[in-house]
C-alpha cells in the first residue's frame, strides 16, 4: 500500500529496489491499520444488517400486523340475491349474516327534461334553414335553477347561457354540462343529444326527491321558442323534480332512499330495478348472507406463512455458521482477486454477523410466546392450539401447522371468538390482549432496540447509535494511522536517500583515490 503519492528516483548509488523494500517494510508497519479497516467493514456490514431487519419488522408490523387486524379478514361472506337483475349486494367487515327479503317498488331517479321529435342536425346550426320547423330565428337567453345537493336541499344553485343561432346542438350540451353559478360552483347538470331517438335530455347528476330543474323563468318569447319548438319541450311543464327509491326490506317500506344504492344491515345493497310478474305484482327477492368460511381460512393460512416465512428467516440468521478465516478483504487482496472470488469471499465474511444476536434472538422468544399464549376472549378458541394452530415439534423452532379441518370447525362455531383470539384490545398482562396486539408491540419494542443499536434506513448523517459512534471512533483511528503511516514511509524514504547520498560520496572518493594512485605510478 503506497502512501505518498510523491514519485522518487532511487537506488541509483546503491542500485537497490527501493521502493520494494519500502513496500515490505510499510506491509508490517499496516497490520493494525488493516485490522481497523476490517473492524470498520465488518460493524458496516453489520449495521446494514440491522437496519434491514429494522425496515423487514417495521413492514410486518405496518402491513401484515395491521391488516390482519381488520375485521374484514374474518368476516368474509358469500351473498346471493335470487333476482339478480333486480338487487344485488355485496357485503363489508360489519355485514350481518342472514336471509332477507327485498323488494323493489321504485328506482331513485334525477331530475329530468327530456324533448321529443327534436329532428335536429347535430352537424348543423341552429339557424340553419334546413332544421326546418326546429330552426331557432333569434339569439336568446336561458336560466336554469337546480337543486341539486341531497346533503342541502334548499340550497338553490342559478346560471344562464346564452343560445346563438350560430350554435349546434352539441355546441349546447356543452354550454350545459359546463354550466356553474355565481360562485363558480358546477350546476351538477348532464345534457345530451341523441339524434337516432331524435331526442334532447337534461338531468342532474343526483337523484332523489330534493333533486330539481326549474326553467319556469323563461317565460320570453324567444326563450320560449327555443324550449319548445328546437329542443321540443312541453313548456307546460318546465319544472321536473327527481324520486326517491322505494324498497321494502324485511317487510318494512323504505322510501327515503335518495339513491340506488343503500347499506342495510351492513350490507351494501344496488337496487336494479322492480321485477313484475304476470299479474303485474312486483316481485320480492330473497338475498343470502353466508359466511364464506373458506375465505377466513385463507386470510388467517396466509398470516400463518408470512408469520413462518419471517420466523425462519430470524432464525436462520441468528443461526448462521461463522467462517472465521474469512475477515472482509483489505485493497490488496482484492485487487489480486476476481470479481467472482471477491464476491464469494464475502459471502463467507458476512456469513454468522447476526449469530446469537441478542435482539433478534429476543424478538424470536417474544414471538413465539405471543402466539402460543392464551388469550381472555370469553371463548373457547383462546389459543391457537384450540384453533388447530400450533408447532410439531422443538425442532421446528417455533414454525406454525395449519389444522384446517380444526380452524373450519372454529370459525363457524364461534367466528367472533377466532376474531378476538387474533384482534381483541386489552391488557397482555391480564391475558385479555389479542395476540396480534402482543405481536405488534413486541414487534414495536425490537425496532426500537435496533434503532438504538444502527439507527434505521437512509439515516446516516450524524448517526448516534451504538454502532454509528463506532463506526466514527473507527474512522478517526484511521485517519490517524493513515497520517502515521505517511510519515513513517517518509521516515524510510529519507533514510534511503541518506544511505543514497553517503554510498555515492564514498563512490566519489573510492574513484578520486582510484585516480590519485593510477597517477603515481
């Protein structure tokens, strides 16, 4: 390793190999600055170790923990609706299993004006000649009031636009679809023409009985004119109000319902449309709420192997054999390998860093106590063991078996109690803590260990950890064997080119007395 990057030319008196006799001599002296540097890569391989671990318990605790917690992971249900085509449903965590019956007397509706027999050309304008009796003699003004807010439904929302002969009939969807009050604020409209049903139609967005259209203040001539005679409105009936749906669930009307869509007994219901049958009855259908036991077996299996995948991945790095020949290479070694060699080297050096390591040994204890300790549920099914979840064997350090016959039994006797064996709140201490809680916690206190001992990812500025003010006390003893090595191969240089200066001197005088007796004789 050479430390001066200044170029000498030596050996020229004594014809020595200079620079490689320095090169042996600064080899010895480097021994502890090599062990430093090995220390050093050694404790930064190490804190990327803890801080991986620190990020992997952090993402189970976060997402696995978490969304295992959620009630929909246990209350999955399969639902049918016995007409389809007249209700539908789907259910949430906090559905209610059951058979109900529904029937559908009336759709929620919006607000609408609709003109018939328009006969317009879309591609046209309105003033052209050829709209014939649709064609619009003048520019006029339209106001449109609308209700439109079911969460306000006094509140009144007003806007105007004006109709050009010089428009098309798209050209006046537009200009109603993109309509907004004072306070810019949309009207919440959808205008459209269709020009094979040769119709023109205008609703709000909402539905239900607060929704309305008022265009009863257009009561000009030319207004008037284009109400009816272009857009083929009865401006008789200028002022249109929307319908609330009406059901009858369980035998009880229902008919404040401002949509078509409604959550009933947690369930999330979308009504279609009323079925008659051929005496003109509306028809009632029957909808059924299962639990889909399937569907928690596989929700809590898939826990179980996340939860094995994590526990054997702990286990196997506090596990993992030690090649103590194998000390992470300094720049020489390296420099004399290949890629390929340097790579599987380090595979050695890194192998058993986590070995016995306290933390993640802890959190393996921990871990395995949570979930084979009992929980105060006010069940039966307070363990995983009475759910048929459980290890085999010691050997198998804590791994968890699925028993699923066990765990389908569970489920549908008392679902609420499998639910609070995993998710209950409580104290652990009292035992009334799910086991989840106890994972989550556990989990909580390790990423704070680990925290405290490499800091966590991306903090690597003015890190305080126990092994980040290593890592610096390190470094410092580094530089200062780096400057003492400097120095010390200057030392040697300098005595070299003494040594130099003197073997010439004495060359010089050996060949001047050379001389001095050569004249004599």
């Amino acid at each position: 390793m050479n430390y001066s990057s200044i170029t000498r030319l030596t050996g020229f008196a004594s014809g020595m190999d200079t620079d490689s006799i320095v090169k042996k001599l600064m080899s010895a002296e480097s021994v502890s600055l090599n062990k430093l540097q090995q220390s050093q890569q050694k404790q930064t391989w190490l804190s990327d170790s803890y801080r991986q671990w620190n990020a992997d318990l952090l993402a189970f605790r976060s997402n696995t923990v978490l969304n295992m917690k959620l009630s929909g992971t246990y209350n999955t249900f399969d639902v049918t609706s016995s007409q389809e085509n007249s209700v539908s449903a789907k259910t949430s965590g906090n559905s209610i299993a059951g058979t109900y019956t529904v029937a559908v007397k009336q759709l929620a509706a919006s607000a609408t004006l609709t003109g018939d027999n328009s006969g317009l050309d879309p591609t046209k304008t309105l003033g052209d000649p050829s709209q014939g009796p649709r064609q619009l003699a003048s520019d006029t003004m339209i106001a449109i009031n609308v209700y439109n807010d079911p969460k306000n439904p006094a509140a009144i929302q007003s806007a105007a636009i004006e109709i050009k002969t010089t428009d098309t009939i798209n050209d006046v969807v537009g200009k109603i679809n993109n309509l907004k009050d004072t306070a810019g604020k949309s009207l919440g409209l959808q205008a459209y023409y269709d020009a094979t049903l040769q119709q023109f139609t205008v609703k709000t967005k909402e539905t239900g009985a607060d929704t309305k259209i008022d265009l009863s203040m257009n009561t000009s001539a030319s207004s008037q004119a284009f109400l009816s005679n272009t857009l083929g409105i009865d401006t008789t009936q200028l002022v249109k109000i929307g319908q609330n749906a009406n059901v009858v669930f369980n035998g009880k009307e229902i008919t404040t319902l401002t949509s078509n869509n409604a959550t009933i007994m947690g369930i999330d219901f979308t009504f279609k449309s009323p079925t008659i049958d051929a005496t003109g009855t509306i028809t009632t259908s029957t909808v059924n709420v299962s639990q889909d036991v399937d569907g928690v077996v596989k929700n809590i299996k898939d826990f179980i192997d996340k939860y094995n995948d994590l526990l054997d991945r702990m286990n196997k790095a506090t596990g993992e054999q030690v090649y103590r020949d194998y000390q992470p290479l300094i720049d020489e070694q390296r420099s004399e390998m290949s890629e390929k060699q340097v790579e599987m080297w380090e595979e050695k050096a890194k192998s058993g860093l986590l070995r016995s390591d306290s933390i993640l040994s802890g959190m393996v204890n921990k871990m395995r106590n949570a979930m084979t300790s009992l929980v105060d549920n006010g069940s039966t099914y307070n363990s995983l063991a009475s759910i048929g979840i459980s290890s085999r064997s010691y050997q198998d350090k804590g791994k968890l078996y699925v028993d699923e016959t066990k765990l389908r039994e569970a489920i549908k006797a008392d679902p609420d109690g499998v639910q609070k064996l995993f998710s209950q709140t409580g104290d652990t201490a009292k035992g009334t803590n799910g086991l989840l809680n106890r994972l989550s916690d556990d989990f909580q206190q390790g990423i704070k260990e680990l925290t405290a001992k490499a800091g966590s990812a991306g903090n690597t500025y003015y890190d305080q950890s126990v092994i980040g003010k290593l890592l610096t006390r390190y470094q410092k003893d580094i530089s200062q064997q780096t400057e003492r090595l400097y120095k010390k191969e200057d030392q040697y240089y300098r005595q070299f080119a003494a040594m130099e200066q003197a073997m010439a001197k004495f060359n010089e005088q050996g060949s001047w007395l050379s001389q001095q007796m050569g004249g004599g004789m």
